[in-house]
C-alpha cells in the first residue's frame, strides 16, 4: 500500500518542515557551556546529541492550508518506533516500524484517502508491508536532527521549555524564522523547534533516552498488504 505510507510521510515531512515558544528569560549567574562558540557549533553539538539518544520522543504540530497535523513520534536507536499522527484530511492513523518491517493502522477517514474501498478490506485491522527510507517514523525521528536549516544561526536571549534551561539560536530567511531552544543542564538537547512563515508549526522533544515499547500486533490483527492487492 504505497499510497498510505506517502500519506503518513507527507504529514511527517509536515512536522520535518519545522526543522531545518518562547519561554521565560533566564539572567541567572549559572555558567554557559556554550560560551565563546557560535550558534552554528551549538547547533552541531545539538544535533549530535540529539541524533545519537538511544531514544526520544517528538510531539509535533503543524498548520497545512490553515488546518493543524498533530504528530506523536517515539524512536529507539535500533530504528524501530511508534507514531501517532492526526489530521483532518486523513483522520487518525498508527504506525510501527519493527525492523524490516511497518505496520500501518488508520480510521475510515484514512482509509478513504488512502484509495477507494480500502477500509471495507481492512476492517480496522494493521496493514503489514515492507519498511521502506523515508517513511513517516524516518522523517519524524533522526532525520528531523539534520538539515540546511541548521546552519546560519544566530543566538538569542535565553529562555525556558518547560521549566528547562535553553539557548536560543534563531534562523532568518526571507519570511521565514526558525528558532531553535538547546538545553544548557545536561545533555545538549533539542528541546524545541518553532517555525513561522509559509510553512508554521513546532516540534517538542522529551524522554531522551527512557524506555520505549514498540511491539508489533497480535497476527489475527494484521493483514499483509499483498492479500489487499490481491498478489
């Protein structure tokens, strides 16, 4: 079922689009571990830090042709991972990437957008195919740590994501802003990511490096994408 895994990547590469909220301001005394280099090489330390967690999860939201995407995205290191995306056009649909192997799961409303008579031969169970680049789970994991966007920063006043220490790294161009927020405690972390201008949305980041459970679902839930077309 190609079609429904280009619905998945497409709302993803919505939530990649935010990579490349301000808080309150920080003026404490505390040293900054990043004095003395630029915002480029923060942002290189970030992505690197961030890339190489043995897991994660991103919370994403998006605005499409004035409608909002919500994403959930949870990645372990192996590849493996589970998200959630929700979406007006395309409903509500799961995705699990176990090895070599996805598992796709959605509401009527994404099975209609997916093809004709779809949901009718589901009948909500997962739909089992081969993982393949650049799916929903690549775009809204690692791949989100990378990209042009990184470069060209400049470093802003200080400020807090969730209670958490940041520094602030900003990217212009044109109508476009990026703002990226990198933990200062810890780990150097992408905390968060907000874009505004043709393309508005942000990505949070959290539970770096915490337990993730990915398993794939009992086989009288899943239904091999080949019997579905009929191969």
């Amino acid at each position: 079922m190609a079609a429904n895994r280009k619905l998945l990547a497409a709302a993803a590469v919505c939530a990649a689009a935010v990579i490349g909220v301000t808080g309150c301001s920080s003026d404490s005394g505390d040293k900054d571990p990043f004095e003395g280099m630029s915002a480029d090489k923060i942002a290189k330390k970030a992505s690197t830090a961030s890339r190489d967690a043995g897991s994660f999860t991103m919370l994403s939201r998006t605005t499409q042709d004035g409608q909002e995407i919500t994403g959930k995205f949870s990645v372990l290191e192996s590849g493996d991972c589970k998200a959630t995306i929700e979406s007006p056009k395309t409903g509500h649909s799961e995705l699990l990437t176990i090895g070599k192997t996805s598992y796709i799961k959605g509401d009527e409303t994404f099975w209609k957008a997916t093809g004709p008579g779809v949901a009718g031969r589901v009948k909500g169970r997962w739909v089992k195919s081969p993982a393949k680049g650049d799916s929903a789970c690549d775009l809204g994991g690692r791949k989100m740590f990378e990209g042009k966007k990184l470069k060209g920063l400049e470093r802003g006043k200080d400020a807090e994501v969730d209670g958490q220490k940041t520094a602030v790294l900003v990217r212009k161009k044109g109508d476009e802003t990026t703002t990226f927020y990198v933990a200062l405690e810890g780990k150097p972390y992408f905390l968060k990511v907000t874009n505004d201008g043709d393309s508005k949305g942000t990505a949070t980041f959290r539970d770096f490096d915490k337990p993730i459970d990915v398993k794939a679902p009992p086989s009288g839930e899943v239904v091999d994408e080949k019997e579905l077309a009929g191969r």
